[in-house]
C-alpha cells in the first residue's frame, strides 16, 4: 500500500500528531487528526494575560540544535526571541534572600562541582540509541535517582541543589525516577551543560507570540482533517481495516473512523488508558510511569519593573512553591512576565491546593523574592499535573524498571496501529524536538514501510 490510498488516523494533535498528519498528507495519504481537546497544541498551550500579550502555558524553549524544530519555524514564518538576561540573579536559599550577577546559587562550588561530574560519569554510561542495553542497565533503572544521592552524594549543598536541578530539567521528582532515565533524559537532550544553559544551550530562545502558534499553524494547513472534541476510547483491528471509536465528554455522543493504519502520538499514560482490541503485547506504561510534575505560574506587571532594580527577573528557591522564576516578558517591553516554575515533589503538593490557595501561596513566595516590586495585576496559574488530556508536562517519567519493561517496544507497531510522540523518540526526549522528530518516523515508517502483519487470529479472539 502507497501513500496515495492508504487511510491514516491520527490520535492526537500536539506537535507529534500534527507533524505526522502533515507528513503523510503531503504523501497523498487520507489524514484524519481526532483531538480530545477543543484546542491543539497538546502540551504546548498559550495562556492569554491582556491584549496582545500570551504566555507559554507548557513547552516554551529551544536551542540551535533543535533542527527540525528550527526549519518548522522559519517554513512557517515564526520568529524567535531571545532568553538573554541582563542583571542580577536572586537566590533564596536557606530562608536567606541574596542577589548576585552569577546564575548559580550561593552554594559550595566545589560540592556543585563534584555533583555534575558524578552525573557526568552516568550519562556518559547510557546508549542513546537503546537506553535499555546500556551497561548496568538492570541496575540503574531499579535505582531510584533519590537513592543515588543518598548513596553517592554527601554535601549537604549537593543534596539540596540536585532536586532543584533535576525539577528544572525533567519536572522531576528524584524520588519518583529511575538513575536510567535520569541519565537518559540528560544525554538525549544534548547533556547537562547544553540542556542547563540559556546563551547557547537549550533555552537560548522562545517562539515569538509562544510555542502554541506552531500547532496552530500546522492545524491550519489540514483544515478540516483536525477534528476537536474526539477523545478516542478503543482502537479495534480487524484483518483489513482499523476502527477508532470516539466517545465524547460533552454528551457522550459516540463516533468512529476507519482506516488502514493509526498513529497514537499521546503521552504513554493517555495511551495506556486506551482499550486496544487485540490487546497491546506490551504496555505504554506501567504502575511505576509517572506524570511530568510541572506547574506554571505566570505573573504579569505593567512592564518588566525588576530591570529598573538591576535584576535579571531569574530566580531560584531552595523551597517552594516558586523553586525558579524567569522573565519572560515581550521584546518591546510592552508588559512585564515572570513565568515562575513549581516541579517535583512541589509540584504535587501545589497541585492539591485549591485555585485561590495556589493563587495566595505563589503571590506570597513572589513577595518574598522580590520585595522592592508592587503586587503583579494578574497572577495565571496552569497545572499540567491536573490536566486529564495531558497527564502531566514536560513529559512522563520513567520510574524504576520502565525503560526495561517499555523501552524495547517503544516504537514498536501493534499490526497496523503505530506510535509517536516525544516519549518515543531517543533524540531530545521530552523536548518540543523530540516530539517533531517522532512523528517524522512514523510518517516515514508508514509513507515507505512495509505492510504491517495483522495481528494473529489467537490475539484478534482476546
């Protein structure tokens, strides 16, 4: 089967989905995209604050080597903005507030240092191309990354700045992640020094207007093949065709699309909810996967103010809610934007408090960092952990035994039902990158695959 006359559902319409639909589209393929939102853009979400001025609700950051992402912004006439910062940091750690030019806390440099170059010696031990089969994989995918630290790390300094680390890079919390997939997620992203790094690194720019125009863009080249409101119950596959069944949250409206060939491209924890018939052979994920602890919180002020102290708006807490802010306002400084971030072990406690209580304790900790400011006039808060069609941001976790148990089938088709998503891509896992990367695989996995086995007739009867 060609392009030409193949029939293709796509589950979801992140960045994953909307590149494969795309790819596949312009190969002649009939693309249905079903998203179980109103909106696209899956984790990639903007967040209105006044007129003319939109946060990056979820994914927000990039670099130069994020190349696929790069040729999608310049196709689509998307520019960039710098992440530069001019002024001091501010640190509150200890309960000690401090200002300083460095972007690194006032903690013991030697014990930082010996901390990154322990985390060092374990990416450097990862396959990136199978994780799963990296030396001492067994071992360090049982390995809590808690448990390491405990073991390997004894500077207090050490201890206190690796969650804050980990919460930055991962939406972690270390306790809830294996050492493998902590070492992973560091060595697909680029490594410590170029994931951690604004100038430079992988949080050098942000998408002028947010990331969310991207998806949209895409949505609305496809058109009509886009259809919001279809969160998709069960996939059935017959011997010729596949049948997604839908079934609505507004009314329970029930629907289904045919086709040769689906791509689920949604987190693993969304796709492990799924009812596959025949039955998946391996699981998208496990008791042990978790959610992305990731919230946002996004402060706005008539301009950016701080500059006017000498501060740079970057901030890092030791303790919640707020462990790092950073400015994020709009090149012509028409507003003012902290984004602050609240991840890990944070992020679940701020997750269960109510909407007002989150509001109170965010503004509290804001008051604490930057005394000298007024009040912000809006203060928006977006929980990833309390999203249904999410479960979670930036991405899922791999908890301890996942990448033995998940990694070999990662990609794997299920007969005629194929994977995408930036959970299943082993380059810039996690990242906006990852996601555009994954769903140009399976577009070309089905443009110029082989036809894919039926599932046996013993499955077809579970």
């Amino acid at each position: 089967m060609t392009g030409e006359d193949m029939r293709v559902v796509v589950v979801g319409a992140g960045l994953a989905g909307l590149t494969a639909a795309l790819d596949l589209a312009a190969a002649g393929a009939d693309v249905t995209v079903l998203e179980a939102r109103d909106r696209v853009g899956g984790r990639m979400h903007g967040i209105a604050l006044s007129e003319g001025v939109v946060a990056d609700g979820g994914a927000a950051y990039l670099g130069v080597r994020h190349t696929e992402l790069l040729a999608l912004l310049r196709e689509y006439r998307l520019g960039v903005v710098s992440t530069a910062m001019v002024g001091d940091s501010t640190f509150l750690v200890s309960d000690q507030r401090t200002t300083t030019v460095s972007r690194v806390p006032p903690l013991d440099a030697v014990a930082l240092g010996d901390l990154f170059d322990r985390l060092e010696d374990l990416v450097a031990q990862v396959r990136p191309d199978a994780p799963w089969q990296s030396p001492r994989a067994e071992h360090l995918d049982q390995l809590p990354a808690a448990s390491w630290l405990a073991d390997a790390v004894k500077h207090p300094d050490a201890r206190t700045f690796f969650p804050l680390f980990i919460g930055e890079m991962m939406a972690a919390d270390p306790a809830a992640i294996s050492v493998l997939h902590m070492a992973f997620y560091l060595r697909s992203g680029g490594g410590i020094r170029y994931l951690n790094a604004f100038e430079g690194g992988a949080q050098q720019w942000r998408i002028d207007g947010g990331a969310h125009r991207l998806c949209e863009a895409l949505a609305e080249r496809l058109g009509e093949r886009v259809r919001l409101g279809r969160p998709v119950s069960a996939i059935d596959q017959g011997a010729d065709e596949v049948v997604v069944h839908c079934v609505s949250d507004l009314d329970g409206t029930r629907s289904e699309y045919r086709a040769d060939q689906v791509v689920v491209a949604i987190p693993p924890l969304l796709a492990q909810r799924i009812e596959f018939r025949p039955v998946l052979p391996a699981p998208r994920a496990t008791a042990a996967t978790g959610r992305g602890c990731a919230v946002k919180v996004h402060l706005s002020y008539p301009a950016p103010i701080w500059r006017e102290h000498g501060l740079s708006g970057w901030s890092v807490s030791a303790h919640g809610p707020l462990l790092s802010t950073v400015d994020d306002s709009p090149p012509d400084e028409s507003a003012g934007l902290l984004t602050g971030f609240v991840t890990g072990a944070a992020a679940s406690a701020f997750s269960a408090l109510a909407p007002d209580e989150k509001r109170d304790v965010a503004l509290l900790h804001t008051d604490r960092l930057f005394p000298q400011l007024a009040p912000p006039s809006q203060c928006t808060v977006t929980d990833w952990l309390a999203e249904k069609y999410s479960r979670g941001c930036y991405a899922a976790l791999f908890g301890p035994g996942d990448w033995l148990r998940l990694g070999p089938t990662l990609t794997e088709p299920h007969g005629r039902v194929h994977w995408a998503g930036t959970e299943t891509s082993l380059e810039f896992f996690g990242l906006m990158e990852g996601a555009i990367r994954s769903g140009r695989r399976v577009a070309t996995e089905l443009i110029h695959g082989a036809e894919p086995a039926n599932p046996s007739r013993e499955a077809l009867s579970r």
